[in-house]
C-alpha cells in the first residue's frame, strides 16, 4: 500500500512537474522571441527611414540613385554584421550586390516583393541557424527597392536551451528531495497503520495487551487512540468471557460435588436394604437418611430454579410495609428459631420498600437461616431496617462464630463452603447467598457482609436507588 501510495504520487508529481517546466520555457521562449520581433520591427522601419534620407542626400550631390543605393548598402552592411543583422536590398524581385555579402555569409532567396508600406515579419532558417526575417519597401520615392533585415537568434535559443536544462537538472534534484520528504511523511502516515495491523495480528493470536502509541492531536492520532479503546474493551470483554466462563465450569463442578455425596448415599442405603437383611429399626434409619438426601437433592434443584427464574423475569415491585414484611420473616422463622433456640430481633425505622415482596421475603429468610447456622444454643439475631446516607439499608446482624476476612468475598459464590471440609449440616443447598445477591441485583441493591471472627457477622442490603 505505502509502495504504490509513493509511486503513484511521485509519477503525477513527476508529470506535473515537468510538464510545467516544457510549458514554462515554451512561454518564455515565445516572449523573448516576440520581444525580438517587435525589436526587428523597430530596427527595419528605422534602417527603412536612414537608408532613404541617405539616398535622397547622395541623389541631390549628382549621384545616381542605383550607385547612391549600392554604396550606402556596403557601409550598412558592414556595419550590421557586426551586430547578428544581415541586410539586403532587392528590386523587382531580384537580390542585389551579393557581391559584397561575400560567399561567407548564407541569405534565403530574395523574398517576395510586399505592397507599399507593408512589412512581413517572419521566422527563417538559414544553414542550422535561426532568423526573424523582416520585409518591407524602401518610403518613396524609393519604394521600388525592398529593404530585408535578418536578426540572428541563435543566442535566444541556446540561452534558452541552457536554460531549460538547468531547469531540468534543479528538477531531477528537486525531485530527489521530494521523494526522500514523501518517504518520510508516508512512513509517518502508515506507521500507526501498520502498528494497527500489528497490533490487529497480535489480538488475534491472543495477546490482547497490545497497544499503539499516541503521538500528537492529528486525525492519525485519534484514530490510534480509538483503536486502543477497541483493544481495550476487547480485552475486558474476553476477561469478562474468561471470568463467566470460569464461574460456570466452577459451579458445575461444584454441583457435580453438591451432588455426589447425597446420591452415593442414597445408592448406599438402598442397596443396603436391598441386599442385608436388617431389623425394621435399621430400615427406617435408612429410608430416614434416604429421604434427608433426596429433600437435600429437591432443595439444590429449587433453588436452581429460583435462579433461572430470576434470570429470565422482570420484577413486579410494590409498595410493601417494612412492618409486617419483617413480622413475616420471623414467623417463617419462629418454629426453627424456637427449636435451636436462637432468639430473632427485628426494627424498621423506614415505613415502606418498593420491593417483589415474595422475592425479599426469600432473600431475608435465607440471611437469616445463614445466621442461625453461624450462632449456637442463645444466639440472638437482629433484623434492621433503616437509613444511612439517605440511602435505605436493611442489616442481618448475628452474634455467631464470624468469618474470616479471606472468605467474605467469595460468600455469594455457589457451593462455596467456609469449612475446607466441604462438610454440610442442616441440609443446604449451598445456594442461598447466590440467590440471595441475585435477588438484590434485580432490586438494584448491594448485598455486603461485614465480619471478624468471634464476633459474629452482619450482612448488609443497601438500596443504591430510590425504594
């Protein structure tokens, strides 16, 4: 691209170029030689007007007018020579005193015989030479002899060949020059097109990284700025691709884990009764234990559909009073709290959510269950709602075990176990916290967990929009 873009220039600049040298010479050579014209022009009328005051002083001295003529004609014949002028004198036709010309000096035919007060101007050549030829008569009562005048040119012409060879010589230079500038300002030009291209083959291979430096403010520059930030967002959006990717190979070997366990045990206990003779005490411990694992299995799948029914619908918010959505919760709630026993706790200080109210009621029953897990025989659980920074705020706050601050970020995950044992009490699906920051994300509210250990956790809903 960058060749052809140079040659193609360089020819028309070329053509351009040296076509205005032919057409700047042509004109100055027609000036010249039209300046040399009117020059002639001027010399023969005023040679015409001598020439005839000088014959008409001989004629009154007694002298004829043919030897009047001849003798004036040597004295200005030699007296022009000297100057590139050739003069000769005709009658009728017929040059006269070639004589005196000598065989030295070449002169055309003699011209033609004009009319009477006319002269003909006029372009020969004589032996390789150029001459402006003027014609006329001589004023009467001479008019009989015609008077031509031969200015040589031949200076003219080869002051403007020279002329147009140095042009072409400072030329052929000139262009050197410009081809080494158009090289240069090429290169500028098509180097961010080929650190795109570069760049373009680098991305493709992978190696997203790549960057095009940004040099000045031109068009060029703007156009490498707005290739970095296509590079950019292709990276971010292959990170994002990566990261989803590695999210969803994680939960499904995660679940793959989830599910493992209750089914080898449901496998176990069936093909333990099915195949040992045992008492009816040891056939419902069995069926008991088969049953947890198979609610266990329903649970996972429940929530899996919560999920993917969350994904795939737009909320129906309404006005809900904070009152008696927390008084649902704790109801839902009562019967578990009582059995362990934890104590539940809650306060509004804010009248109304505009929330899906079954969807809040899931996600508040599910932080509080996470909290009853973390809390033992006495815990207490305060549920609060309230503001902070004119933005509503719903807390979950329990005086359990805590968690490390390793873990907090990676609660939300799916399947993700504090207990490196991967052991899990009271039948949980593992998906509760995902849901629940699903949940919050569809009512444009940050779900965020504050924690130390041993002095329990509180997680927090913080509504960044109006509710």
């Amino acid at each position: 691209m960058k060749a052809r873009t140079f040659l193609l220039t360089f020819i028309l600049f070329l053509l351009f170029f040296y076509c205005g040298i032919l057409l700047a010479s042509a004109v100055t050579l027609k000036s010249n030689l039209n300046s040399s014209k009117d020059r002639s022009l001027r010399e023969h009328y005023f040679i015409a007007s001598s020439y005839a005051k000088d014959l008409d002083a001989l004629e009154k001295r007694g002298t004829s007018v043919d030897d009047g003529v001849r003798s004036l004609y040597r004295s200005y014949f030699d007296f022009y020579s000297k100057q590139n002028v050739i003069l000769t004198v005709s009658r009728d036709g017929r040059r006269l005193y070639a004589d005196i010309m000598g065989g030295s000096v070449a002169v055309p035919q003699a011209p033609r015989t004009p009319k009477t007060s006319e002269r003909l101007v006029s372009m020969d050549k004589l032996e390789d030479k150029e001459y402006i030829s003027v014609v006329g008569a001589l004023p009467a009562p001479y008019d009989g002899y015609t008077l031509a005048y031969y200015y040589d040119v031949a200076d003219i012409i080869s002051s403007w060949n020279r002329m147009t060879v140095v042009l072409f010589v400072y030329g052929m230079l000139f262009c050197g020059l410009l081809a080494v500038c158009l090289l240069l300002v090429l290169n500028r030009v098509f180097k961010p097109l080929q650190q795109i291209s570069a760049a373009s083959k680098s991305i493709a291979q992978g190696q997203y990284e790549n960057r095009i430096e940004v040099k000045g403010r031109d068009e060029l520059a703007e156009m490498a700025g707005s290739f970095n930030h296509m590079a950019q967002e292709i990276q971010s959006q292959v990170q994002q691709l990566a990261a989803a990717a590695e999210q969803k190979q994680q939960f499904v070997d995660n679940l793959a884990h989830e599910l493992r366990t209750p089914l080898t045990s449901i496998y176990g206990y069936a093909e333990y009764i099915q195949k040992v003779v045992r008492t009816e005490e040891d056939k419902l411990f069995a069926t008991r234990h088969i049953m947890s694992e198979s609610r266990r299995l329903q649970n996972i799948a429940y929530r899996l559909l919560d999920m993917a029914t969350l994904r795939g619908n737009k909320l129906e918010r309404s006005l809900v009073r904070m009152g008696e959505l927390m008084h649902g919760v704790e109801q839902t709630l009562s019967m578990k709290a009582a059995g362990q026993p934890v104590r539940i706790t809650y306060d509004s200080r804010f009248d109304t959510l505009l929330c899906d109210p079954d969807l809040m009621h899931i996600l508040l029953v599910n932080l509080i269950e996470n909290a009853m897990k973390a809390c033992g025989p006495g815990g207490v659980i305060k549920l609060t709602a309230g503001l902070e920074k004119g933005q509503k705020v719903i807390s979950v706050q329990d005086n359990g075990k805590g968690i490390s601050r390793e873990h907090l970020a990676h609660l939300t995950e799916a399947f993700y176990r504090v207990d490196p044992s991967r052991s899990r009490s009271g039948g949980g699906s593992g998906l509760g916290l995902t849901l629940c920051k699903q949940i919050a994300e569809h009512h444009d509210a940050e779900l965020s967990f504050i924690s130390e250990p041993g002095q329990g956790t509180t997680a927090q809903l913080t509504f960044t929009s109006p509710s």
